[in-house]
C-alpha cells in the first residue's frame, strides 16, 4: 500500500485470521481438493456460472498441493490490520470461515466498512458475480474514463480488475 498510495482499498474474503484447523481438516485435506471434480465444485458454488466452474476444475492442474502445509505457521494468529490505510472496504463471504462474524468488529473499530456477499464462498467474485458488484455500490464512484482505460487524470492504480 505504501507504494501504491491509493484513495481507497477493496478488500475481497482476506485471510487476515486462520482459525485453528478443525479436527479431521488440515493439510491433506486441502490438497485433496486438487482432485476435485466439476459436480463437487458446483456443490461447494452453487451460484457460480459453468465457465467459472470450468476454470476452477482446470486450475489445480498447475497448483503445487505440496503448498497447502504452509498457512500452518498462521493458524490462530490475528493478521487483522491495526487501521486502515488508506480507508478500506472489507468484503466478507457469507457464508465464510476465513474471518467470521464475531472478528468482524475489530475491523469496524479500527475504521474498515465491512460488508458481507450472501451466498459467495471465498472467491467472491466467482461465487456471485452480481453480489460481488452490488457490494461495491456507494463505495466506488464513477470517473471519466479515458480511451486508454485510465480515469482521466488518473493512473491506472485507481482501476477496479477482476478476471472476468
């Protein structure tokens, strides 16, 4: 953030608090995902579009699974931010595990808008689409954009970028 130096900063399920793995959930089972086929994926993302289900099934092809031991480290610890610089907007999945309800006080005290998608898992903005742009409403303004795709007068760090 230091060298960016943007206005305002959108914050989309951040992992800013690993719960202690529950029983019968750590490491292996999260690599087991990489086996995860298309009916799982949609189990878990109900609302996401078939594309996004077909690019979820086609990503742990290149995901190394010998990765998933290294939050580890993490787990229970509080990463949450002391404040808000610039001033944030936190987007929390609804249902999610990643920051539950009852840690999402200290971010309202420390100055962060906190703002939770219904029905979105963890990667929001393929979860639920139409969520993860309704939670943006008031919080992003409209500039002149121009044809080179940067707001005018602006650089291209004050850009919103999803890979849709």
């Amino acid at each position: 953030m230091d060298r960016l130096k943007p206005h305002r900063a959108v914050y989309s399920d951040p992992a800013w608090h690993l719960a202690s793995a529950e029983p019968g959930f750590g490491p292996e089972v999260l690599a087991g995902f990489k086996s995860a086929d298309k009916e799982r994926i949609r189990a878990m993302n109900p609302l996401r579009e078939e594309a996004d289900v077909d690019v979820e099934a086609a990503t742990p092809a290149v995901w190394d699974e010998a990765t998933a031991p290294s939050p580890a480290p993490l787990l229970g610890r509080d990463l949450l931010p002391a404040a808000p610089a610039p001033p944030s907007l936190v987007r929390l999945a609804d249902p999610g595990f990643l920051i539950p309800p009852e840690r999402t006080a200290p971010l309202t005290e420390r100055g962060s808008e906190v703002r939770s998608v219904a029905g979105a898992g963890h990667t929001i903005h393929r979860d639920h689409f139409e969520g993860f742009m309704a939670s943006l409403e008031g919080w992003i303004q409209a500039r002149p954009v121009l044809s080179g795709g940067c707001p005018a007068g602006r650089p291209a760090r004050y850009l919103l970028a999803t890979d849709r």
